[in-house]
C-alpha cells in the first residue's frame, strides 16, 4: 500500500511539472501568427526574408506540411513574429 501511494504523488508531481512547462512553451508559440502558404520551400523563406528586411516582422520561419519533391509541390506554411 505505501509503495503505491508514493508512485501515485511521483506520478501526479510529475504530470503537474509537466503541465507547467507546457504552458510557458505554448505562450512563447502564441506570438507568431501564420502569414502565408507557398508551394516550394525557398519560395516561403524569400517571402519571410524579405519580410523581416522591410520590417514587416522581427522572425520568421517555415513549417514543412508536405516536401515538394520530383512529383510536383509540396505546402509549406510561413509563420512570422
């Protein structure tokens, strides 16, 4: 009995640590928005590049949905900040 109340508290102190570092991790990823979809990978980092150099955002970056590839496109999607 006292060895499964304390995996119970082990276990409940480690769902309870992680729910805190998930929450300070979804606040930082809530600043970034997505501003655009584009077919090809170097077609998103130009138009995020080119962004960031007009001042339109401070960073950017890609998040590969589907790699274009010998078959035809692919879905990259820009997310800026």
């Amino acid at each position: 009995m006292k060895r499964l109340v304390t995996g119970l508290a082990l276990t409940a102190a480690i769902v309870v640590g992680s729910v805190g570092l998930g929450t300070a991790a979804q606040a930082s990823a809530q600043a970034y928005h997505k501003q655009g979809v584009y077919n090809w990978g170097d077609q998103c980092l130009g138009v995020g590049y080119y962004g960031k150099q007009q001042g339109q955002w401070t960073y950017y970056y890609c998040v590969t949905v589907v790699p274009s590839g010998a078959t035809g496109p692919g879905l990259y999607e820009l997310w800026v900040e």
